[in-house]
C-alpha cells in the first residue's frame, strides 16, 4: 500500500476516536420525590409535649428523703465517691436479663382497691374542669419506666447517689443490675430493677452508666411483695412510689384486664401537701382548681364503653380508670398515665396494641367531662421508713 494511503488511514482513525472521547454524556434523569414518604409530623403523638425544664421530681422541691432506711446513719460531711472496684461488676460475671410476671408486682396496698362505688369530691365539677384543657396520652416510649428483671445469679453492684438533697447519703449497694439495662432517654432517666428471686424493686432517677459503673441522681430499694409506696416519701416518684407502680403492661392488655390503679402526670398540681395514699408532694400550683399529688381520679363507671369505638387495649385501660382509678403521682408538661418501656421488655408491642408508631398513644376517646375525682383524703401524714433487706443506703 502506498504511504500516502497509509498515513490516511491512520489519520482518519486518530479523527474516530477525538470524535467518540469528546462526545457529550447525555444528562442523568432527575429521580422523582416521592411524595408518600412518612414525614416527621406524620408520627408526632397528638399533641406536641413539651419536657419540662427541671425534671418532674426536682432537687428544689423535693424534700430530702428519710435517712431511716440507711445503715449507719449518714455523716453531715461531705463523703466521697464509691471506688470503681465497689461499683463495677466483673466483666465476665454479666448475666442477661431475665423475666417476671407483673401480675406479682405490688400486690397489695391503695392501688389494689376498686373505687367504682366510692363518692365522688364535692369539687369534682371544677378539678374535672381545669383538666378537659389537657389530651390524655399514654407515654410509652419515653418519659416512662423502663422495668428489667435480674435473676438470682445477677451479680450485685453499688449504684453512686449525686443529687441526694442535703441527706449526706451517696450510695445504693446490692443492686443486682442486669447487663444491657438502659434508662429511660428522655430528661427523668428513671430505670427499674425487679428481682423476682429475693423479692426486691430498685429504683433510680437519672440513671446512667459510666466507665466505671453506675450511678443516678437518687435511688432506693422496696419490697415486691409491697404496696409500693415508700411510707417515708424516699421513692423516684414526686408522689414517693416505686417509679414501677401503676404502669401498663404489656401482659395485662393480652389477659384482658389491669387489676391495679394507674399512675397518671398533670401539669396543675396543688402547691403543699399531699394526700393519701402519696407520701410526698411536688405540687406546684396555687390554682384552686389544681390537684393535690396523690389524688385518684376514675372514669365514670356507668358510661358504656362500647360505644366509645375503642380498641382492645384502650378498653382494657379505659376498664381498669372505671374500676380502680389513676392516682396523681408527678407533674410534668403534659396529662398523661405510663406504659412500661419497651426497652425493658426485649420486644417493643406498643405498635400493634396502640395502632402508633408514636411515643405515645391518645385516649382522646375517653369522654373528658365523663371524669370523676374520688372524694379526697385529709392530708397524707406520710411516716417513718423502715429497714429494707433489698438494699443498703449509705
């Protein structure tokens, strides 16, 4: 082939491929939004709460708890934190969590007594009308409890108390706490320890974990077998109960029934003391119509419930506030009864029983004007606590 030929040849392929190098990408498809896509407010509960911004149970209204249950009594002076070797358990020792039935929680006591045929407060009218402005929720996934129950070989830790209110006592010891146990994640950190083996509740407030082992705000430990209430006003409720009375379980909805007062939250609560059966109060308004801490209100026992359109587990609730009622035991930004955590659970069931993926359910369906205040107690004289085997305060 002549040169001539050949060098046109090459140069008409070097022309192909500058041609196919520099050739312009189309541009890529614009990907469509889709509009279905679940927005925040698609979950929010039904009405929008607002934590509080000092923590329902606060260190400037909560007296300091009765130093009776603590052997020996506590020094006046400042005492320094437990070593890590006393709080922290050994590694290799962890042991899951176990199970309990709440059936066997609190057996006895206030909570455990129906009120449907008790007499209603002469005020009733106005206590009911100051509460219409709320919407009652059920808190399940926050600003609740979450209960987990150790087993008899759990081994035992001694949780820090930081914020004890001027008692001089700064620790919790033989707690059995159970590896994987977490506080609840909103502001109150509550976090309850069941050990159905020794028959002890532990209780603590703003719990947390750190490196070298546990520690809350304040803790203290009740018998299971109990009312629940802690006679000298030393509890993790406002009220002075065990943080695990009066919650809604999971169980008592599948078996059909709660067989137990509920604990309920309020934001217009009465300035002073409480009343029976609470042991102490956090109350804070001077509104006539407010709520002394410790009140039971029920739902009236002849209103008809099928025809409210209620689920399953909205009657279960709404027959048990017929029957035995809900007892005021904190106040908080919102109107509300509490579910147990799921994390203490293992499994969270609140999206099928409540039909929400919220942190709290409504009971919007619960007429409000339907509400009765039970005739309320003189003023609660509190008492002395007693010596507990579950645990040492010191």
């Amino acid at each position: 082939m002549p040169v001539a030929a050949v060098v046109a040849l090459v140069l008409a392929l070097v022309s192909v491929l500058l041609t196919l190098q520099w050739s312009p990408e189309p541009a890529p498809a614009r990907v469509a939004v889709d509009e279905s896509t679940p927005r925040e407010t698609d979950v929010r509960p039904p009405w929008t709460p607002t934590p509080p911004a000092t923590p329902t149970t606060t260190a400037t209204t909560r007296p300091a708890p009765s130093t009776t249950t603590a052997k020996p009594a506590p020094s006046t002076k400042p005492r320094p934190t437990p070593s890590a070797s006393r709080r922290k358990p050994s590694p290799q020792a962890q042991v899951r969590p176990g199970t309990f039935d709440p059936a066997n929680l609190f057996p006895t006591g206030p909570f455990r007594r129906v009120v449907s045929g008790a007499p209603v407060d002469p005020r009733s009218a106005a206590y009911v009308q100051r509460m219409s402005s709320e919407n009652l929720v059920i808190s399940m996934r926050q600003w609740t409890v979450p209960v987990y129950a150790a087993q008899a070989s759990t081994p035992r830790s001694t949780v820090a108390l930081t914020q004890t209110w001027g008692s001089g006592i700064t620790e919790l010891s033989g707690v059995p706490m159970p590896s994987g146990a977490r506080p609840d994640p909103a502001g109150d950190g509550h976090l309850t320890v069941v050990q159905p083996s020794s028959g002890c509740v532990y209780d603590f407030y703003r719990a947390r974990r750190a490196a070298d082992g546990w520690a809350a705000d304040w803790g203290n430990a009740i018998a299971m077998g109990s009312s629940g209430i802690y006679s000298d006003g030393g509890g993790t409720r406002a009220a002075g109960f065990s943080a695990a009375l009066g919650l809604i379980w999971p169980q008592e909805i599948a078996r059909g029934r709660i067989d137990h007062a509920l604990v309920f939250a309020y934001p217009f609560t009465r300035t002073g003391e409480p009343v029976a059966p609470a042991t102490r109060s956090d109350g804070r308004s001077g509104d006539p119509a407010a709520l002394p801490i410790g009140s039971r209100v029920r739902l009236d026992p002849n209103l008809d419930l099928s025809r409210l359109g209620l689920n399953r587990a909205e009657r279960v609730v709404a027959k048990a506030l017929q029957e035995y009622g809900m007892v005021l035991g904190d106040t908080s930004g919102g109107f509300t009864l509490y579910a147990a955590q799921p994390s203490g659970l293992g499994a969270d069931p609140y999206r099928s029983l409540f039909d929400t993926t919220s942190d709290w359910a409504s009971l919007a369906k619960l007429p409000k004007d339907r509400f009765q205040v039970v005739d309320l107690p003189g003023e609660s004289a509190g008492g002395s606590g007693t010596a507990s085997a579950c645990g040492t305060l010191e």
